[in-house]
C-alpha cells in the first residue's frame, strides 16, 4: 500500500476558520488522557486505536472538513491515512499539532496535567537502555535489550509507526480520563445533521 502525502494545515488557519464561521470539524486522536490536559475548544476525542472501527462512520455521516490533531502531527497523519482509505475526503492534519497550535496562543481548554504520549514513550525508551547498559556490568546480555530498543525506535522512524506508543496508551495512566467514543462519534453525526438542517 503506497501512502499518500499528508495534507496539513496551519494553526492560525484553523484558529480563524473556527472564528470565522466554525464550519470545521476537530477531532483530537491523542490519548483521553493528553486530551484532558490541553485541547482545543470544540475539538471532539477520537483516540488513534478507536478510529479504525469508526472510519466508515464517519465518512457516512460528517460532511464538514475535518481536522486532525495530536500532540506533534505524526498520530494524526496515521489518522489521516486510515480515514482516507475509508474513502473520507476534505481531511487535513494540524501543521505541528498541539504544540504549535499552544506556541501560536491559539485557545486551549486545560484539565488535569498529564504527560503526553511521545514524552512517556522517551522516558520508557531511555530507562531501559540506561538499565541495559548498566546492568549489563552484571550481565552482558542485557547489552542486547539496549539494542533491542534502539533497533525498535530506528524502525518506528523509519515507519513512522510506534510499537511502545501504542502499547503505552492502553496503561490505565492513559486511559484515566473517560473516552465513550461510540458518543462522541454521535455528538459528531448529530452536529452535523443539525448543520444540514
């Protein structure tokens, strides 16, 4: 399967469509509990790991153009791949995600403060190469798991795809912040009947 480009679009653009005439739907497929630390107003969550199974739903029923965000762009330019091969057309990735939209002073909405994914994936990482590496002083084997992860993280640049990402975001840590996203998909159907009509 070729990839097709990712689409992107600027924060400021976005802040003003939004102002202008909020004829665009956001949809925030970080983790509920990244969206419950900062996301934009208005913005509905649709976790990366649920999208797939709502893809077809969506393309049925939102009849805005869509935004995706995440915490840096690279989640959400996955998300733009499995809605375009659900056949969803007019999606767009937020250029930077949720970091440059906060760096353009663009509204944000703030809950509890969690770490975001990509932050608790680099912790994970280097704790368990500093643990191989200094373990191996005991073991020589553990050299092996170091290497493991580096290799792991080398493939996930090269995919742009993340193993320990997506197993991170299953963590209760993660899941803390309440996500019914069967409901939020029908907030998102619902608006845009209401639109319609």
């Amino acid at each position: 399967m070729t990839r097709t480009p990712t689409t992107t679009v600027a924060p400021h653009a976005v802040a003003d469509r939004l102002q202008r005439d909020g004829d665009v739907r956001i949809l925030d497929v970080r983790t509920p509990a990244e969206y419950e630390s900062a996301h934009i107003p208005g913005s509905y969550n649709v976790p990366l790991d649920t999208l797939a199974e709502h893809a077809q739903e969506l393309r049925r029923h939102v009849d805005e153009p869509v935004v995706l965000v995440c915490q840096s762009g690279n989640r959400a330019a996955q998300a733009e791949q499995r809605l375009a091969a659900a056949g969803m057309a007019n999606v767009t990735v937020l250029d930077g995600g949720m970091l440059a939209w906060q760096s353009s002073g663009a509204p944000v909405n703030r809950g509890h403060q969690r770490w975001s994914l990509e932050r608790q994936v680099r912790l994970v990482a280097g704790g368990i190469v500093v643990a191989g590496i200094a373990g191996s002083v005991a073991l020589p084997w553990l050299k092996y798991v170091s290497g493991g992860v580096g290799a792991g993280l080398a493939f996930a640049a090269l995919t742009d795809t993340c193993a320990m990402g997506s197993l991170l975001a299953r963590l209760p840590y993660n899941r803390a912040a309440s996500c019914d996203v069967d409901a939020v998909v029908a907030e998102l159907i619902d608006a845009s009947a209401s639109r319609d009509a």
